[in-house]
C-alpha cells in the first residue's frame, strides 16, 4: 500500500498537475493523508 501511494505522488510530481493559476492561494500548500487500511486489492 505505501509503495502504491508513493508511485502515484512520484507519477504526479515528475508530470504535474494542470492547476488553475487563478486559484494558487487555494492550492498552493496540499496535505496528504494516506491511510492503508481503507485500500484494497482490486
């Protein structure tokens, strides 16, 4: 669960992510919270 959480932060960090520059001070500090144990193996 962790590594799966980690590659898709990598994926999402090396491509981006199209924001709205008019909305900067909305998104501009993003807190993750990852809980493994609501994951589940598809």
């Amino acid at each position: 669960a962790y590594e799966a959480a980690r590659r898709a932060l990598i994926r999402c960090g090396a491509r981006g992510y199209n924001l709205p520059v008019d909305k900067f001070a909305q998104w501009q500090d993003v807190e993750i919270t990852f809980n493994p144990e609501r994951m589940r193996i598809k």
